[in-house]
C-alpha cells in the first residue's frame, strides 16, 4: 500500500515531511484537505485511534482565534466539529501508513517507520 500524507500543500512542516518522503524514495499519495476536506468517518477514526488531543491544533492561529464559547468544554464529538469546519485546525501532516497513523513530522518515527 502507498501511504497518504494528509495536510496543506502550504504548510512548511508538511513540505519537510514530503521532502523527506521524496529523499528516501518512499512513495505516497497527498490529500489537501484545506482544498479537498476530509470525511468525518475517517477524521472520527483518527480520533478513536490516537485521541482528539493529538489531532487538535490548539497552538495554531485558527483555534486561538475561536471564540472563548468555542474552546470550552472540548470533547471528541465538539473536536471533530471544528476539525471538520476548519480543517485547517488538524495538525499536520498526517501520514497514513495503512495500519497506522503518525501525526506531525519527526525524521526519527519516519525512519522507523519505513524501516
């Protein structure tokens, strides 16, 4: 299976992951979803599998612009609201490996990952 990196093209930390993909030969398909969104069931299995907290852009500037009412009392479900709405609060990249996710970029996880 070729792995799914999951980001925006923009992103300076999914452009490092993709060129370390791209230096070590490891092919993958991309999937914008600023441009093409991504599907709650799939966003809601992220979320079951490695946690809303992970997936949650808190220190990104379109969470902290949320209002106050917004931010309170997050769980799964108001989480996946706001990943959905604004897909650009997901952080990113999201890499899927098939039987696994590995959310944000570390050359050292990569490298263990494609082994």
């Amino acid at each position: 299976m070729t792995a799914t990196m999951y980001g925006i093209k923009n992103c300076d930390t999914v452009a490092k992951a993709r060129k370390w993909l791209e230096d070590h030969g490891q092919a993958y398909d991309f999937h914008d979803y600023k441009t093409a969104g991504i599907d709650r069931a799939r966003l809601e299995g992220w979320v079951e599998e490695l946690g809303w907290e992970v997936l949650l852009n808190r220190a990104g500037t379109t969470f902290r612009k949320l209002d106050e009412a917004d931010k309170r009392d997050l769980d799964a479900a108001k989480a996946v609201d706001l990943m959905l709405a604004q897909p650009s609060m997901i952080k990113r990249p999201v890499l899927d490996l098939g039987d696994r996710r590995l959310v944000g970029f570390k050359p050292d996880l990569y490298a263990a990952a494609f082994g």
